[in-house]
C-alpha cells in the first residue's frame, strides 16, 4: 500500500492535514488506532443525558480564526458561554471575588518576568511565607485546573501570558464539538482519502526515501512522507517504535513537551439545584476534592461538568468510577451545603472520563514548560526529510492545549509536506 502521505491519528490536527494534502491532489491514508475519529474530541449522545455531552474538548476559548473559520464554512452553531465565575472557599461563597486577594499583585509580578522560571520557582521567590498561603494554592490549582500543568515544570512566561486573557469571550457549541470532525471527515472522504481505524501504528521504519508504518496487527504501509499527530502522552509512552531509533536530541524534546492528566465529571441532575444559590453561575472555582464545576449557561439544562486536572488527576487515574463519582458528590456537598446522599437521589444519569487511562490518548492536553520551545524547535524539523509531527502539543502560537492549536499544527504540517513532496516531484499516485 503505497501512498504520498501517510498520517497517523484522526484527531483536529490529522483530520486538518488530510484535508489540506487531499485538496493539494496527493494520494493520503490516515491511520486511527481507535473505532471512530476525533480522538480527544469525544461528545456523547447517550440516554440520560439531555443534549450531546462532552466528555473531551467543549470550548472554543476566545476568538480563535481558524477554529471560528470552520465552523462558519459547515453552518455549526457555536454561542458565548455566559454565568459568572464564582469562588468558593469552606462552602463560603465569594461573590465579589473568583480569584485570591493577592491575585492581581501576582499578575503584575508575572508581567514584570524577563527570563522564564517555573510557576513553582516564582512562588517561592515572590510569594513565601504564611502571608501568602492561600495565594499559592490558589496559583496552584489554577494552573492544574487551568493548564493540568505541574508547577515544578510550567512556564511562568507562559502562565502569564495565558491567564492575562482569561476574560476573553468564550464559545461552545451546542450540538457538540464532534460536528467538526464530521465536516472535516467527509472533506476527506470526498476527495477520495483512505481512512484506517482499528488502525494502531507500532513500528515506522524510515530513511531518506520512504517511510514503512506496521500496525499492531502486521499490516504494511508504504509513503513517501509520514505525519504524526497522536498526543504527546503517547509519544513520552515510547509504544512507537523507531527504525532507526529517534536522535536523542529528538526523544529528549519529546520528553520535554508538558502533557497533563484530566477527569472529567458529568453529572445530570433532576433539577437545576445550583439555581437557589446564584441563578448566574457559570463556574465554580472551590478548594474541594473536585475543585472545577461549570452549568451549560446560556443553555437551561441539568448537567454540571465537574473537572480535576494535573498531577491530582494523574494520582486519582486508578481509582474506580464509584469512587471518583463519590469524590465528585462530597465535593458539590461542600460547595452547596447539601447532603451527598440527596444529591445522589437528585442524580439522573453520569460519565466518567479519565483521559490519562484512554489507551490511545494517555492525558488530557499539553502545556507550555520551560523547556518547551526549545523542544518544538526541534521536532519542527523532520527526521531524514521523510518524519513530520504536529498536534496541539507541537503549536508554536498562543493557543497551547486547545482544538485551534491541533487544527492550525494540522495546516503548518500539510504546507511543509507540500512543500517537501513538490522539490522530490511527488505525487506517486
């Protein structure tokens, strides 16, 4: 089977890229080692819940053009998230407050940065002491909250960059995310791509010439370029095999990409419940075990999407669903003054989503550490002329971790092949 490219993973990123080398006219398979495509794009449509679900990426967070450029092209509905940010702390609400009291002290300093350090780091060196406690968890829990980043290796430059925009208007889309892949899925198959799922790839052999991709199940794929777009928990797990191995520079790069874990709660109740507390609500930040829940606002529905992100959830990835399920109940217990047990009879229907156990993702999104850029410099740059990688872990702009990061490394990856195949006088087909 010999193609002009071949792409592994139908994610944003891989689905965009196939998009862009099919209109381009080169001959394109892609390889997904799962049922059907998307990959951390994941809504649900199941009984219990009232709408589609998502149980991966829900939103479009700000202005993004090629992300906003897409949905407009296939007439999918996407509308401003609406509801206030609201902090809790003990079960107190604070209504004038989402962030801690020195919060916009620490924005200032983070602004004032030159050389980049660990969020971790910068505590320490501008924020010690009991004074600032509870500015320090706070700063904690929202860039794993935020980022599932780790804070011992998260890039404070980067932190600053990205929460300094946190008020941006944010989007969802109601009939679920998955309406992308679909549209971006019959692009490709109207223009004759071939799609493989049950598809995992476990072996590339390459050199200067062609690349040979094995699946798990010996099947044989010869190109002339290959494109590499699964998630960064995947590259660090060492399950692709290389032939010859990667350069330790490259396997070192790799390891340098921040990737976080992520649970994601969803919970459909029989009434809107959080109404008597503050009809507005649209997140709650708490310092319970499950410290992230948001409502559906504009949408008038009964689900709360709790979220437990970074090294928590990466500690809690084997707990059984039962137990995460009541971890999630005690939280909202806490943050509502109500009983776990009425909330449990209040409970309709749930879904349990933990990323870093999906065997063909291993986490929730990237983010930006210190060694980071020095690292997508190198995997920007192709093995022996015949290995790209892209994926929102490899997007070298400002969207870190978001579905317009996948979908703009997707494009950038598809002009560099072109633009590869075009000096060797390809295509094949």
């Amino acid at each position: 089977m010999k193609y002009d490219v071949v792409i592994i993973g139908a994610g944003a990123a891989g689905l965009m890229a196939m998009k862009e080398l099919l209109a381009a006219g080169y001959h394109v398979c892609l390889l997904e080692a799962s049922v059907v495509a998307g990959g951390r794009i994941a809504t649900i449509e199941e009984s219990g819940f009232d709408q589609p679900a998502e149980t991966g990426a829900e939103f479009v967070h700000g202005k993004l053009p090629l992300t906003l450029q897409l949905l407009n092209k296939a007439n999918i509905e996407y509308i401003p998230v609406e509801g206030k940010m609201i902090a809790v702390e003990k079960g107190k609400w604070q209504k004038n407050e989402a962030h801690d009291k020195h919060w916009e002290t620490c924005m200032r300093q983070l602004g004032k940065l030159k050389t980049d350090i660990t969020i971790g780091q910068f505590l320490e060196q501008f924020f010690p002491g009991a004074k600032f406690n509870s500015l320090r968890s706070a700063v904690k829990r929202f860039s794993e909250g935020f980022d599932l980043g780790d804070i011992t290796k998260a890039s404070a430059l980067a932190a600053q960059l990205e929460w300094s925009h946190e008020d941006e208007t944010q989007y969802r889309i109601p009939g679920g995310y998955m309406q992308l892949i679909n549209y971006l899925l019959t692009a490709c198959i109207k223009q004759k791509g071939v799609i493989q799922y049950n598809a995992r790839a476990s072996m590339i052999e390459y050199n200067k010439e062609s690349v040979v991709i094995t699946t798990n199940d010996s099947r044989r794929f010869e190109a002339a370029t290959l494109l590499i777009t699964v998630s960064a928990g995947v590259l660090q797990s060492g399950e692709l095999k290389f032939v010859p191995v990667l350069e330790a520079n490259y396997v070192k790069a790799i390891h340098q990409l921040g990737f976080g874990s992520v649970i994601k709660i969803l919970l459909q109740f029989k009434t809107r419940f959080w109404t008597k507390y503050a009809g507005d609500t649209g997140f709650l930040i708490s310092d319970e075990t499950i410290p992230t829940w948001w409502t559906q606002l504009p949408l008038e529905n009964n689900l709360l999407t709790g979220w437990l992100g970074g090294p928590a959830a990466a500690a809690r990835s084997g707990d059984t669903e039962e137990s995460l399920l009541q971890s999630a109940l005690l939280s909202l217990a806490g943050i509502f003054s109500l009983s776990p047990d009425v909330l449990r009879q209040e409970l309709v229907h749930h879904k349990i989503n933990c990323w870093r156990n999906h065997p063909y993702i291993k986490g929730g999104y990237s983010y930006v550490t210190t060694d980071s850029a020095a690292a997508k410099k190198v995997l920007s740059h192709l093995a022996e002329g015949t290995v790209f990688f892209a994926g929102e872990a490899l997007y070298r702009g400002k969207s870190q971790g978001t579905v317009e990061a996948a979908l703009q490394s997707g494009r950038m990856a598809a002009k560099m092949i072109k633009d590869v195949l075009a000096d060797k006088k390809f295509p094949m087909a």
